[in-house]
C-alpha cells in the first residue's frame, strides 16, 4: 500500500477514473494453473514452428517420428502429394514375454524404416523430430535410420 491509500500493483488507475483494470485477474492458484500449457501443447507448438520450414518433397520426403509413453512411430512422408510413402513402429517389433529398454526399440524401428526406405528407392530424407528435442529415443532412430543407409 501507498500512503495514498490504494496498492498500485492491484489498481490499474486510468487517467480518467479510478476503476479496477477489467483485464487484471487475480493471481490464484486456480487462475495460474487454468493458464499453464500442457507438456503436449508446448510439443505441439514447437511442431509447427519447425513445420513451417520442413517439408517433404519427391525427391527428398520427410522422416516423421512420434514418441508415445510406450510406443514409438516413423513415417516417411511426401508433403507434396500428402502422401504416407512408408511407415514402421514398434507396435509389430516390441513383444510382451521379453522386456526391451525403449531406446534399443527405437533403434530397431530407426533400422527398419532405413531397410523400407532403401527397398523402395529412398536414399535422403528431410528429419522432422516432430518437435520432440533430440536426444534419447528420438536420436536412436536418427542414428539407426543414418546407419540404415539414409541420408539427412
């Protein structure tokens, strides 16, 4: 409080009257909670931001990953006829009776695109990490998709 009498924090004072700012709210924890992003909206953004630049064409389509809790998933993409060229996931690879570490699984999806890519004529690839960072999982099947024969 000020010697005036009003918080100059909480009052937005305009120059024509003393009326509390219609935009201000008040920093509860609900309020402050309703306005946080999600972990996945902030993935999420970060994925068009890099759409905006990367682009699959015919001759060079775009490498797609998604990383679930469980699962991992690339696609080969050609964004000029929107078309799924090639896909692999670790649906088909990962089984019940014997445990796998996630990131030797995504290896072995990053082997298995590589392997599809190369038998349908496909040797370099634009990388969309699809705005995951690039480590872990996600660098595994980069580097085995490299290792595989593809080029990006």
């Amino acid at each position: 409080m000020s010697k005036c009498g009003y918080d100059p924090v909480r009052l937005a004072v305009d120059e024509h009257s003393q009326t509390r700012d219609p935009t201000h709210t008040e920093t509860t924890k609900e309020n402050i909670m309703a306005r946080l992003k999600t972990a996945r909206a902030h993935r999420v953004d970060r994925h068009r931001r890099v759409r905006k630049k990367v682009a699959g064409t015919t001759l060079r389509p775009r490498l797609c990953t998604f990383r679930s809790s469980r699962h991992i998933y690339a696609q080969i993409i050609d964004d000029s006829t929107r078309r799924t060229i090639i896909s692999a996931s670790s649906l088909g690879i990962d089984s019940r009776d014997e445990p796998h570490d996630k990131t030797q699984v995504a290896t072995e999806v990053g082997s298995l695109i590589a392997s599809k890519a190369t038998d349908a004529g496909i040797s370099t690839v634009v990388f969309d990490r699809g705005g995951y960072p690039y480590h872990g999982r996600i660098k595994a099947l980069a580097d085995a998709a490299r290792e595989g024969g593809l080029v990006f």
